[in-house]
C-alpha cells in the first residue's frame, strides 16, 4: 500500500470529505471509507436541496438572518454571513463539476422553499434526489482525480499523535481486522453524524458518531452535543421505526419538508389540520413541528401529512417510490409520520477554518461544531456548511508548513458495542425529543454503566448527548425539557472533553471521562 507521510488523510465518502479532498488537488490526498464509495453516505439519502441567496428578491444576509433565527441564539453571526455568502460560489462549483441541478423553464436554477426560510432560494437535482445526485458528482470527480487514493473498506481505528501531541496520522482497520497506519501532514475527519443512536432515525444506521469519539479520545472538544434535530416527517412505513429500534437494517425513509413548502399540510386522526394556528403553520421551525406531532401521538393520535397535489410524481419522485415500495400511493392517500433523529447540531468545536482544537485535526460536515446551526439547523444549510468548509480547510491546510513527527503506535482497538439495540431504545425513550432531567438521569447511569462494561465508542457518544442534555437546563431548539420549557435569560453554548490526565482517570474510569466538561 503506496502512502506518503505528506499525503492528507480524510476519513469519510460523503459531501463533506469528497468535497474536501477535491478542494485540496493537486496535494496528494488518501480518503479512507468504511463502504464502497458513494454507497452508505447520509449525502446520498439527502432529499432536500442546498440553501443559496440566488433569486432577483434574496441576499446573502437575509439567508443569514434566517439561519440565525433558526438557530435559537446559538448560531454565530459572522459564521451565518460567512456561510451565506459563501453558497452562489459553492453552487457554481458543483455546476462546473456536472452536477444536473432542477431548472426552470427559462434555463435559471429552480428555486424551492421550505421550512423557516424567508424566500425561494433552495437548489434541488432530479427533485427530492438533490443528495444522491450531488454525492454520485462528487464521487465520479474524485475517482478521476490524480491526486486522490481511495482507501475503500477501512475504518478510521484511531488518531495518532507525535511525540509533540500534534496528530500525525490514524490508525485503519478493515473488515478482516489487518491494521494499518497512516502517517498524514493533517486529518481532516468527515464521518458524519449520530443519527444511528437512535431506534427512530433517518440516518444509515453506521452514523452513532464514530468521529466524535475519535476526536474525543485525541483530545479534542466537543461543543453543544445535546443538540439532535428531529426531522418531524418520517414516514411510518413497513415497520420501519420498530426494525430500527431493534437493531433492524433499515431506516425510516424521510418525507422531505419540500412538500411542505409546497404545499402538504399535516392532519391528526380527527381530521384537525393542528399546526393551523402555529406561527409558520407547516413551515414553522423543525423543532416546532417535530414537538407537535410528538404531542399528538402522546395523546394517541397517529398523524398523517396529507401531499396529495399536481405533479407529485414528477416533483417528488424519490418520496412516491419510496411510498409506493411499502403500499402507499402518496396521490391517492396521505402518508403516515413521525419525528426521528436527523441531524446532530453539535460536534467537534471548530474554528473559521475547521481547525479543531487538537493540532493537525480537521473537522468537515456534520461532525463539526461550526457555529452555522446553533441549537437548530435552519432546513438545506447542511450540505452548503459542507461544501464551504471544505474549501476553507483546504486552504487551510494547503498553508500549513508545519513539522511533523512519526505518529506514535496504535493501541488496542476497541470492541463493538453488544448493546446497541438497547443502547438505540433508551435514546428515543429518554433523550429524544422532549426530555426531562428523571429521564436523562436514568439514561446517562445506565449509559454509563454499559462504557464501564464495555469500553465502546457507541455508548460513550450517546452517555456525552445525554449528560450535556442533562446539564442543559433549559429548552432550546432542538433540546427540550419539559421540566425547563422556557429558554435560559442569556444563550451559551456547552462544551465536553473526555479526561486525559492520570489522576482524572484514577478518580473516574476511562468509561467516565466524557463527563469531564471544559
């Protein structure tokens, strides 16, 4: 295996580290992804679109003034106006690579909207099939590029440091357990989020936040972990919330906010359309809605998003065939739904430029904490987050000139977690969408007791989610106590850090040490 201690390791295949490794041609860059290219990315399950300031009525700081609003007073303002304004260039680039965006009939980008939003301004590709298109873009460039080596079916085992405590490469495991290292001028982690905690979840079920232990373990801080967005309009199909909660294959198929934006309207079983008299309707925040239908199911209700309109098919094929693969014909009937883990707000703290706090470490997408999102990701900012960081570390990186030492030998790896169905259980039912401090209490003891027996990453990262949420005492949102309901008089964001000294692992337990905060 050809690898040079100059080259650039990134971890992770969707958005965020193909768009990275691109960004940073022609420096010789080895992408290490756990399935074959493209093929188990949170990207390529994307059904809406990307946010950009393009139509004659829009402005880059009405975006960003919208992504703050949305982001409960957690969202960074210079980061929201650095993003915004960062999203007509970002579109520009994914058009010079080919990428076949939705037009209208005078050969302009179709603009949708949705959720939050205060104009039109979200780019969709082959309608609700924006992630898959762009992901299968990204992944054909990468393929053609010289300077990328994909490492296809390996995992990131472990970050490796220099006798300077600067990372200087990982350690990757692949199916059959052969170890390698990787020696890396810099590590840019993409891994995605941890969606897959939960038994209800949108996400592929790999996404339980295996970069945030990585990270964690090296060193770095983690910032507002407690922040797990909801997406209210999972379908209810097939069983798919009950297969996921027991360990399952599949996730819930998502019912993308797009039909809202054009139009659906959401109903209980007496008929009540009950988002009628709530500020934005269907279209308020998703937190909002994803608390209201979680209401209503509470008292009993099942709730149904009713998206029978003209031209469904053609707008919205990826959500009929996915209905219709499981007996539902979304023309004819409404679709059964439910809130499920979407998307994590939080992660590894980073700066302007996707530096973590540990040096030589990266963070690019959903496992970065950029301070975009705040306590609530404003709809289609996540995938214009990715693609415009990754051109910051990039440049980032590609001015570094820093020395770097032999990375240090790999430990032992660490075991898989035997405990995941439970693990996924006990979040949806204590740390899901509307939590209080006796829930999160009994989960984080019995999270903890399950680190303490097995020493797994899984638990580890849910026992962090859990405990900032337990601390968080206030409502937020994405994060809702019902014994704090009211937001806290001045907005401030948590931070977590594993324990590193001696004397902290003594008096707690490895299994512990995430609850050391920063």
């Amino acid at each position: 295996m050809s690898h040079s201690p100059e080259t650039i390791v990134v971890v992770g295949g969707g958005v965020a580290g193909l768009a990275t490794a691109l960004r940073l041609a022609p420096l010789p860059v080895t992408l290490v992804v756990a399935s074959p290219l493209g093929s188990d990315a949170a990207t390529g399950w994307a059904q809406g679109g990307i946010a950009a300031a393009l139509g004659a009525d829009d402005r880059p700081d009405l975006h960003a003034i919208d992504t703050l609003s949305a982001g409960a007073g957690l969202s960074e303002p210079l980061v929201a106006r650095r993003v915004a304004g960062a999203a007509p260039d970002s579109i520009d680039w994914l058009v010079g690579l080919g990428t076949p965006f939705d037009r209208d009939p005078n050969g302009s980008l179709a603009l949708g909207l949705e959720a939050a939003h205060s104009r039109r301004r979200i780019v969709h590709a082959q309608g609700d099939g924006t992630g898959r298109v762009v992901l299968e873009t990204l992944t054909q460039a990468a393929r053609a590029c010289p300077s990328i080596h994909v490492m296809e079916g390996w995992r990131a085992d472990e970050l490796l440091s220099d006798e300077h405590g600067r990372i200087a490469g990982i350690a990757a495991r692949d199916r059959e357990g052969r170890v390698v290292t990787l020696a890396a001028r810099a590590v840019v982690l993409a891994t995605g989020g941890l969606g897959g905690l939960y038994g209800a979840t949108t996400n592929p079920l790999g996404a339980v936040g295996s970069g945030l232990a990585l990270a964690a373990r090296a060193g770095a801080v983690l910032r507002d972990m407690e922040f797990v967005q909801f997406h209210p309009t999972a379908m209810v199909v097939g069983g798919a919330p009950e297969r996921a909660a027991s360990g399952g294959p599949a996730p819930m198929p998502l019912a993308t906010e797009a039909l809202r934006g054009e139009g659906a309207r959401l109903f209980n079983a007496r008929g009540e359309r009950f988002m009628a008299e709530v500020p934005g309707q269907e279209l308020a925040p998703r937190d909002v809605v994803a608390r209201a239908i979680f209401a209503q199911i509470a008292q009993g209700q099942d709730v149904v998003l009713d998206a029978r309109m003209k031209d469904i098919e053609r707008r919205f094929p990826g959500v009929v065939a996915l209905c219709r693969a499981h007996g539902l014909d979304p023309a004819r009937a409404p679709i059964p739904v439910r809130p499920a883990a979407h998307y994590h707000m939080g992660g590894i703290r980073v700066d302007v430029a996707g530096r973590t706090s540990v040096a030589g470490l990266w963070a690019c997408g959903e496992v970065a904490s950029t301070g975009l999102h705040g306590a609530n990701r404003l709809a289609s900012n996540s995938l214009l987050e990715a693609l415009a960081y990754a051109e910051w570390i990039a440049a980032d990186i590609s001015g570094e000139h820093t020395a770097i030492g032999k990375p240090r030998a790999a430990s032992s790896p660490r075991p898989r977690s035997p405990a995941r169905a439970e693990i996924r259980a006990l979040m949806d039912r204590q740390v899901g969408v509307v939590r209080d401090a006796e829930g999160l209490e009994a989960a984080a003891q019995r999270l903890g007791a399950i680190a303490d027996r097995d020493g797994d990453d899984l638990s580890l990262v849910a026992l962090a989610v859990t405990e900032a949420a337990l601390r968080r005492c206030e409502s937020r949102g994405g994060h809702f106590r019902a014994d704090h309901p009211a937001p806290a008089a001045v907005a401030a964001h948590s931070q977590t850090r594993f324990g590193t000294d001696e004397a902290a692992g003594e008096a707690m337990g490895e299994a512990a040490l995430v609850r050391r905060v920063a």
